[in-house]
C-alpha cells in the first residue's frame, strides 16, 4: 500500500509561531519571516509525522486533508 499522502493547508490567521509543527516535522513545515509555519514540501516527511505535526499545533492552525478524496482529515 502506498504512502497516504496529505494536501495540506495552514491557517495564518489561527497561527501563533509556536514551532512545534517544525520540530516534528522539519522537512514540510517551517516559520516564515512572521513566524508564522508555512509548507516547505507536502512530502517532506512521512504521513505520519505530518499527522503528529497538526495534532501538535496548539491552535490546530494545520489542516490536513487526504489528497485524493479531497476529504479534511484533521482537525
């Protein structure tokens, strides 16, 4: 079975910077010049290391839904 793959998408308004979607996930997210996250490479890391990424974000800024249904799959 191939990877599940996510489309993911960042609420800048919900974002507070708090990183700790960067530092789980250091090869999708990172913190732009208003430290706010934003997508490096919706492949950068595993599904489910992205996955922990959005559960971590204390104000669930990261949207994540599946690539191929099109179906939000968190929050």
């Amino acid at each position: 079975m191939a990877k599940k793959k996510y489309r993911i998408k960042i609420d800048r308004d919900l974002c507070i910077g708090a990183a700790s979607c960067v530092a789980l996930a250091m090869k999708t997210f990172q913190l732009d010049s208003e430290n706010k996250a934003v997508v490096l490479d919706e492949d950068g890391d595993t599904a489910e290391a992205i996955k922990l990424a959005a559960e971590s974000c204390p104000t669930k800024a990261i949207i994540l839904e599946d690539s191929e249904t099109g179906d939000q799959e968190y929050p």
